[in-house]
C-alpha cells in the first residue's frame, strides 16, 4: 500500500437558503485549476461536519485533500473551529457523545474532532492543539522534525516538506509516507540515472 500525493483544495461550505428533499449536501464550483470547491448542505437535514465529511470523500477521489475549510455566513466561533481543524486535516463531529473535546484517528479516514453536543466552540478550538498531539503522537513528532528541516534547509525543500507533512496528516501514517516518497525518488533516481547524457 501507499500513500497518495493529493492536490490541496480550499473548501467553501455554505447553508443552502431552501430545504433540497433528499440531498443532504451537494459538492458544486469544483474548480481544479483554483484548487478551489463548495459544498451546499441542508441544515434541516445535515450538519457543517458531515458536509465537509462527504466533500472530503468526493474530491480524495479527484485526488484532491481539503487543506482548509472556509464557512460562509456563520459565525467567528464556528468559522474559527473549522479552518483551525482543517489544517490539521481533521473532520470535525459537531454534537458527539464524547464528554470532551477530543481527537480520534480513524484507520482509513481522516482523523476527527469530536465536539460534543452544546459545548463552547472557541474553547473546542482552543483545546484542539493539545487533543491533537494527544491522539496523533507519531504524526505531531514527525511535523515537528519537517519544521525543524524547513529551518535549516531554508525555501530549497520547502514544497517536499510540506507535501510530506500534508501526507502525513492525511493519513496518519508517517511510515507509510516516508516509505512511499523513498520509493517514488528512488524510482526518479533510477530513471534520470537511465537517461543517455
């Protein structure tokens, strides 16, 4: 198995201003060429959460990871909340059974920020860097040694670093990252290597 190297894509999240019978959220203005998208969603039948959720599902397949989430027309706490956790690549579960806020790694999805039902969304968004190092130990030590990189590496690697760190986030996995970018330049290696001069 490997990992993918996706496209970032900003995502745009907007309440649909009429109920639409059937269809939760809708994905529309995928732009590929802007790295941009918007989902719709029905309030009556859906939640932010699990819009972005089903947008998530939809544009992997496109190859595309959402890298931030934007709300349009909602408030500076719940906007706030949203664009911090989509950096981090995390879904966020409004209204969970969780007693506090926390973050759960998934094994085949994106970790999640389960917000349990009522609480405080600043004070979720302030607690979110701690329950995520506390959930994802490897993947925050291995961001953490990718900054410490960019810094004495300076702009020369500052793509492949950040490639590798959104890789990272996206799966949880940073064996199966670094495994996968050791494969893919070894490959490129062996083909320049190939190449008559």
């Amino acid at each position: 198995m490997t990992a993918d190297i996706l496209r970032d894509l900003t995502l745009t999240v907007r309440r649909s201003p009429v109920s639409s019978p059937g269809k939760a959220a809708e994905l529309r203005d995928f732009l590929p060429d802007e790295g941009t998208a918007t989902v719709i969603y029905d309030r009556h039948l859906t939640n932010p959460g699990t819009a972005v959720w089903l947008a998530r599902l939809a544009l992997r397949e496109h190859g595309y990871a959402v890298t931030e989430v934007i709300l349009d027309g909602m408030g500076p706490d719940i906007t706030a909340l949203f664009r911090e956790a989509s950096r981090l690549r995390l879904n966020v579960e409004l209204g969970s059974h969780a007693t506090v806020p926390r973050v759960v790694a998934n094994e085949h999805d994106p970790a999640s920020y389960l917000i349990p039902a009522g609480w405080d969304l600043a004070d979720a968004a302030d607690r979110l860097p701690a329950a995520h190092e506390a959930a994802r130990q490897e993947v925050v030590r291995n961001l953490r040694r990718i900054a410490a990189e960019k810094l004495k590496a300076g702009d020369a690697l500052d793509r492949a670093l950040d490639t590798a760190a959104g890789m990272i986030l996206e799966t949880g996995d940073p064996g199966l990252v670094w495994e996968t970018l050791t494969r893919v330049l070894n490959q490129v290696e062996s083909e320049q290597a190939e190449v008559p001069a």
